[in-house]
C-alpha cells in the first residue's frame, strides 16, 4: 500500500472514518493520526518513506493526515484516547516540532469530543503495554504493524479488544494530571 505514496495511503481511510462515529484509540508510543501536527506528521512519514525505501511525499501526506482533523471539530463523532507517557517523550521531529505538537495536543484535548487519557510511567499496571490500536464503531479494529494492517472483525476478537482498552483506560489519568504531564514533557525539551 506504501509504495503508491503515503498521501494516498491517508486519503484511503477517510470514506471509513467518516462513517465512523466513536474512535477509542490506544497508541504506545506515536501520537494518533488524528492529533498530529504538521510538522510532527512529515517528520514521521518522511521517515517511514525513507525506512521503507518508497518515495517520499511526505509533506503532502502531512498535510492528508492532518486534513482529517477536520473530523474532530466536526461535533459528529467521539475520539476516546489513550497513549502512553512515551508518545508525550518520544521526540519525532527536532525539539521544536515536538514542542509545537504537544502545544497542540493540550488543546485538542480541550475538544468537547475528545477524551484523552495518559497512562503515566509510574502507573501500577494490571495491564502490559500493547500494540497500537484503533476499536472503530463497536465492529472492527485496525492495527498497523511493521509489515502490514491489519483489521480485525469477528466479534469475539473486537471484545478482546474493546477490554483491553478499557483496561488500559481504567490506568490512565485525564484532565488537569494529564494537562500536567504534557506540559512537564514540554518543559523537559
């Protein structure tokens, strides 16, 4: 799917996105498509474009990805998210592009449709870090790995899921504490 460039690889899902209404997201350690700023999206997919050998579009697929977040400004659909403090930490991008994406992220989490909530690394974990995952609607889940996507649909399959990621929910902090974790990884740069 690379190989005919990144852009169009993020113009493929919006069709399904926008017949999605409720998002839960779990990232361990890149900030969610949806949340990712400019200069954070072509640092990224220049990147995976230059690990992957393919053609480099990456700041037109920079800004396909971040045209999607139109998505969340839309008022239609719910977005409950959950990273790791790692995604807050990882530096994609120089310290700038960093600064300016979690600049970014404490105010999309100010979205009335955003729920987005921060497992800390000092958290008591009942619940092992995973793959990265999307639960779309309560009938399919995409997971990306190195080599593939991955969607998942069998019912039993999308619980386990659906599970996990309230497990994980259940250990992340929200609001004010995770404001504050962003911010200290912003001071950190």
């Amino acid at each position: 799917m690379q190989r005919g460039g990144l852009k169009r690889l993020q113009e493929t899902v919006i069709p399904l996105w926008e017949l999605t209404s409720a998002f839960r997201i779990y990232e361990p350690g890149v900030m969610p498509g949806f949340f990712q700023t400019q200069g954070y999206a072509a640092a990224l997919l220049g990147r995976i474009a230059a690990f992957f050998a393919i053609p480099s579009d990456g700041d037109e697929a920079a800004a396909a990805r971040v045209e999607r977040q139109r998505l969340l400004y839309s008022g239609q659909r719910r977005f409950a998210v959950v990273i790791e403090e790692a995604v807050l930490r990882t530096r994609i991008g120089d310290a700038e592009v960093m600064a300016g994406q979690l600049g970014h992220l404490l105010d999309v989490m100010s979205l009335p449709s955003v729920s987005l909530g921060v497992i800390p690394f000092t958290a008591d974990r009942p619940m092992w870090p995973v793959e990265g995952f999307w639960i779309l609607g309560d009938d399919q889940v995409v997971l990306e790995t190195v080599s593939a996507k991955i969607t998942v649909q069998q019912a039993s399959e999308v619980d386990l899921y659906a599970r996990t990621f309230a497990e994980l929910s259940s250990m992340a902090i929200h609001g004010a504490a995770a404001r504050q974790l962003i911010t200290a990884a912003i001071t950190a740069l």
